[in-house]
C-alpha cells in the first residue's frame, strides 16, 4: 500500500485532508500527520512515503524550504500542495521542485482525490483503482455536518456556546463551515444563531411580566448589556423601547 504525509500546522486542515481522501480507494495506508516542516522532513526519512501533502506557509520550517530538501532526498515522493495563499511565488516554487498539483483552502474533497489520483499515476501509470471502495468509506461529508449543526442551533440557540467548538468538533475550519452553511441556508452560522435569539427575543419582550434581564439570561446572554446592544443593531431599538411601543 502506498503511504502519505500530511505536513500542516492547522490541526483542522490536517484532519480534513484524512477524512476527505478515499484512501481505501486508491490503496493508501490512512495518513501520518506532522506540523511543520522540519518533523514533516523527520517522518519523511523514518517513514518514506510516496505522497505528501504540504501547506507552504509553516513554523520553523515553512513549505518552500521544505520542498527543497525534501525534494532533493526524495525525488520519487509527489508532493501535493495544500496551501490558504493563491501565490503565483509559491506555485512556481512548488513547480521548480516538482510538485505535482496545487489546492488552495478549504479543501474540496473531489479535487482532493483528483489530486491523489493524478500522484499515484505519476507512481504507477499503470494504476487501477477499486471505484466500489469509495463507496464504503465512512466519511461523513462536509454537506451532512452542516446539516447536523443547524440542528444543533434550532435546539440549542438559547445555550451560551462559540460557534467554534464546531471547529474543534468537526475538525474542518469555521471559515469553511461557515462558508457551505451561508451557501445552504443563506444565513452564516453567526447569524443564524442572532436570527433565532433575536426572534425570540420580540416573542418574551411581548410579555410585560418577564424581566429584560430574564430574557437575556434565557437567550444565552451573561451580560445584559451585549443582549440589549444586539437587539438594537438587529431591530434599530432597544428592547425597552420594543416592549413599550409593542404593549
């Protein structure tokens, strides 16, 4: 089976790259992960893996420098670049020394595997990959994720969270959560969870025998003070003022 490197200093990009690929698919051991490039260069000498996946712009040992050397020692490694920087410096730096495609963040799974696909052909022209494999990976799909977080809000909205233990849940970025949320429910995830405080909110402030206090407490609100300047952003008054010119 052939063995891949993951080398990236965001936990999350690391994560998403070995849920994303359809390593059973193509014959891959599941991925080793290293966080910058100096232990990415020391697993690349214990472990000698035939395809890397390297983010250029890294602590203590960035991609460019990296690749140079990797490069060098390695020739027969294809190294796949996973990069947050559309750079035309970099790509031609991951060109000169031979890398064999170039993915910008967020990952996308199916340019992910296209990229795997193309690596391991490079290897073995003569390649034939199991397409009923990919079909039994148990990777659940970013599509599937945001779906279960919009069910976590409508049942939770009123709760004191930060959207970003979705991050360290999921382990995919809350810029690329975000970003397929805004795409399927036409709201981010932050305001998502405003629109359904702040509509509830008008519902409470209706009925007199609630305190403002009280109704920022039951929206997940500590501070009294942030609940009424939010409500005021949202509607273009304060909730005394609503609850007055509403009674």
């Amino acid at each position: 089976m052939y063995r891949s490197l993951i080398i990236d200093d965001e936990r999350p990009v690391r994560i998403a790259v070995s849920k994303l690929g359809h390593w059973k698919k193509y014959g891959m051991e599941p991925p080793v992960m290293a966080n910058n490039g100096k232990d990415g260069l020391s697993a690349m000498r214990e472990l000698h893996p035939e395809i890397v996946f390297v983010d250029m712009n890294m602590p203590v040992m960035d991609g460019c420098s990296f690749l140079e050397r990797a490069s060098a020692e390695f020739p027969e490694s294809q190294f796949i670049i996973v990069s947050g920087y559309d750079d035309f410096s970099y790509a031609r730096h991951a060109m000169r020394y031979g890398a064999c495609d170039y993915l910008l963040k967020p990952v996308v799974e199916e340019e992910l595997n296209h990229a795997i696909e193309k690596a391991i052909l490079k290897l073995d022209p003569d390649a034939v990959f199991d397409e009923e494999s990919s079909t039994a990976e148990e990777n659940t799909t970013p599509e599937e994720i945001v779906e279960t977080i919009k069910q976590y809000i409508d049942s939770n909205y009123c709760q004191n969270f930060k959207i970003t233990m979705f991050e360290e849940k999921y382990f995919f970025s809350i810029t690329y959560l975000t970003k397929l949320f805004h795409a399927r429910y036409g709201y981010t995830i932050y305001e998502y969870v405003l629109k359904l405080r702040m509509e509830r909110a008008k519902e409470l402030l209706e009925k007199p025998n609630i305190k403002i206090l009280d109704i920022a407490e039951r929206l997940g609100y500590t501070d009294n003070h942030y609940f009424s300047k939010a409500f005021r952003n949202y509607y273009g008054v304060s909730p005394s003022q609503y609850r007055k010119e509403s009674s």
